[in-house]
C-alpha cells in the first residue's frame, strides 16, 4: 500500500469518525496516532531510546 493510499483510507476513517461527534474523532485520531508509532518502531524506522534521551546499554 502506498502512502498515497494510506493517507486517503486515515482521511476516509477519520472523517466517519468526525460524523459521530468531536469526541470519536479524537479518540480515532489519538488511536492512529499511538498506531503509528508502533508501526514506525516495528519497521525500524523510530528508535525510542532517541526520543527519551537513553543511551541503552552502549555507553
């Protein structure tokens, strides 16, 4: 899937989720949010020991 689609099928979801009420888009977008993190540190793509400053067990 290419990230053309990908951004059309987020922007598809949210905007059902924006016709049930404030309240289902936000939770929709705090859920894809949180499940593109967990994409981007399963690809490898996103070290989180970068974002809060660790070194790991490299030092």
């Amino acid at each position: 899937m290419t990230a053309t689609q990908t951004g059309l099928l987020a922007g598809l979801i949210l905007g059902l989720a924006a016709t049930q009420g404030f309240t289902a888009f936000l939770v929709t977008l705090a859920v894809g949010v949180i499940g593109l993190v967990v994409g981007r540190v399963l690809d490898g793509e996103l070290d989180l020991r970068e974002l809060f400053g660790g070194k790991g067990r490299d030092r």
